[in-house]
C-alpha cells in the first residue's frame, strides 16, 4: 500500500510541476507575443446555482459582454443545484469587467403590459 501512495504522491508532484512550467511558458510567451492581462477573466458573479449562472451569462451575452461560466465539476456530475458544489462562477474578460458589473447592477425594468390576452 505505501508503494502505491509513493507513486501516486510522485505522479502528482510531476502533474504539478509540469502545470506551473506550462503557466510560466505561458506567461513568457505573452510578454514576447504582446498578449495583455486586459483579456485575462475575471468573475463578476457568484451564483448560487446552474439556473442562475446561465441567467447572468446570458444577460451579459445579450449585451454584446462575452461570459462563461465556472464550476465544480461535481455538481455538474451529480446534478446538485443547491449547496456548495451547485455554485457557480460567471466571469468575463477584465477589461469588460466594470461594464459587466454595471449591466448586473441595473434593476430590470419589466414590461407588464401584455396587451389584449384574450
């Protein structure tokens, strides 16, 4: 058994070394490339469910605000939609952040009314 939890524990010391190798090849590589920190995302809401964090990307979308939404893949597996792992971030570039967070501060102005329904 203790064979086994070294060769795990040494498989995922490699995973997280190559994974901070990656993130400074990646790092290195914007500097030369001329990438920017402007398109790196940011979250601007935390749902508290799927539901909700669909509602909000789209929201954003439909204000030309390019969104995903982040989550525990848990949830997402077992199809929990309340509690810790149903929540949900949504996030968009950091440069349209403050338009983002804007846009979901204003108060929805519904229409009621419908006309003549019957």
């Amino acid at each position: 058994m203790t064979t086994l939890a070294g060769g795990l524990q040494r498989l995922w010391g490699k995973r997280r070394s190559r994974a901070r190798t990656v993130e400074s090849e990646d790092a290195e590589s914007s500097a030369t490339t001329g990438g920017s920190v402007s398109q790196e995302p940011v979250v601007v809401w935390q749902a508290a469910n799927p539901m909700e964090a669909q509602i909000v990307r789209g929201r954003l979308q439909s204000a030309g605000i390019p969104a995903i939404v982040r989550g525990e893949s848990m949830g997402r597996i077992y199809g929990f939609i309340y509690g810790g792992l149903a929540e949900r971030d949504v996030l968009v570039p950091a440069a349209l952040a403050e338009s983002a967070e804007e846009i979901l501060s204003e108060e929805i102005q519904w229409d009621t009314d419908f006309g003549d329904c019957t």
